[in-house]
C-alpha cells in the first residue's frame, strides 16, 4: 500500500472516537478496484469490532469522491466464459455492509461522485458535500441493469420520482440538485467542509453509542420494509435500564455534557 501521494487501497486512520476512511486513487479519480472493495470489508469489521470508534467519516482523496467502479474490470467481467460473482454482487456486499455499520457514518464528498459509489455514499447516514460537486449515473448508458440493492436505497431514500430521473435519464446534476432531492444532507463551500463535517462528527460521538447504533438500525429496517419490531422494542426496553441512561440523565441534571 502506498502513502497519500500514490494510488493505493482506501486508507484507514482511527484518532480517539474518529474513523476515517479515505479512497485514495486520486489520478483515476477514486476508481474502485477489486481489491478496493476486498480492502473495504475489512477496514468495516476493523470499526465495528472497536467500541472506541463512534463515528466514521467516508471520504476521497483530490478532487473527486470517486469516478466507481472500474468499467474495465465490468467489462472483463461480462466477456468472460467464466463463472464468477458479478461485479454488482460484489459492489452491493460493500455498500450493505457499510450501511449495516452500527456507528454512524459521514460521506464527506470533497467532489465529483460518479456510478456505483453514489450508492456508496448513500448509504451513509449523512452526507455533507462541496457546493461544486455533481453526481452522474450511466447505467442506462452503458446498458448495465443496476444490482436491486441499490435500486431500493435510491427509491427508498430519494423516493420514486428522483430514482427515476437519475436512472433513467443518466442525466448529470450539481450540488444543489442534489441537495434539493434529498441527496445531500447538507451542502457546504470547499473552505468550510471540514467544519461542517468536524461538527457533525463531535455531535454523532458525544452521543450514547448503544442507543445511536440501536435506532440507527431500527430506522433502516424499517426505510426497507424489513422492520423486526420485537428486536427494536426488546432494545428499547433494555435501553431504560442501561447504563446510558443514567448518565445521560444524571447529565442532564447536572447541566453537563453526558460521558459516555
């Protein structure tokens, strides 16, 4: 793996409660690889199996987020005889995954985001991006039926109407078309992302780290209809006798900020 300089695998840096996850093929514009992907699932259970993290913040190095996967690598894969996992089955075991997380992640979208790795970013809880950014989804273009995973996060998370026009139209759109359909959380001037993102983090790591994973979970449970009321009530039953929540009111009580 090479530095910051180079193209490599994404790099992962954990600072105190802080995750970060940084694509760094920056003169291919954050392309992903095979390896890439293979790199990413396990930099995921590295930051799940750390109670120390709190937050993961999702990023690219340059001047895009990333351009997806690698149309090469798709093409090889479609004109092989050989039998092999599609390269959608293996984009979509990432995104799951990363949605799956039980900390709460941040895309920080530092610029361009281009097919597959809008879903990537998507399947972020948040993503704060550059006012010069702009998203464009070819799959209509290039004759490539996106995997239903994906499908589902656009219609589920933008609704029906924006999958569509994204989808269907391959239109390319800037950042305040994203913001306005929902894909942006939030839009900010290259001079104040990491403000915004900084601010973002220290809010989602302050917070009580059992409840946030639990709620995050029961919320995209139920964004895709998959919703296991039992479990979400069973851990909010066990959250009123927990340990957070005496902190959390003794805090409150004691006009401090909560340590969790």
């Amino acid at each position: 793996m090479s530095d910051m300089n180079g193209d490599s695998t994404p790099l992962l840096t954990i600072e105190g409660p802080r995750a970060l996850i940084r694509l760094n093929r920056p003169k291919h514009l954050n392309r992903l690889l095979a390896d890439d992907l293979a790199a990413l699932l396990e930099q995921f259970a590295q930051i799940d199996s750390d109670p120390s993290v709190r937050v993961l913040v999702l990023t690219g190095t340059g001047r895009a987020f990333s351009a997806g996967f690698d149309l090469g690598q798709i093409a090889e894969r479609a004109t092989s005889d050989a039998e092999s996992e599609s390269s959608g089955a293996a984009f979509e075991k990432v995104v799951d995954r990363l949605e799956q997380l039980r900390v709460p992640t941040i895309c920080r979208l530092n610029g361009g985001v281009d097919g597959g790795s809008i879903d990537l970013a998507l399947a972020c809880d948040f993503r704060i991006g550059v006012d010069s950014a702009e998203m464009f989804m070819p799959a209509a273009r290039l004759g490539l039926h996106y995997y239903p995973g994906g499908i589902k996060r656009y219609v589920t998370r933008l609704g029906v109407d924006n999958a569509k026009k994204l989808f269907l139209t391959a239109q390319r759109i800037d950042a305040a078309e994203m913001l306005r359909i929902g894909y942006l959380t939030q839009m900010a001037a290259m001079d104040r992302l990491d403000r915004e993102v900084d601010a973002l983090a220290t809010i989602l790591a302050g917070n009580a780290p059992n409840a946030v994973a639990g709620m995050k979970r029961a919320i995209n449970e139920f964004a895709r209809q998959a919703f296991d009321e039992q479990a979400a009530d069973s851990r909010a039953r066990a959250s009123m006798r927990g340990e957070e929540i005496r902190e959390g009111i003794a805090a409150f009580t004691e006009k401090r900020a909560p340590r969790f």
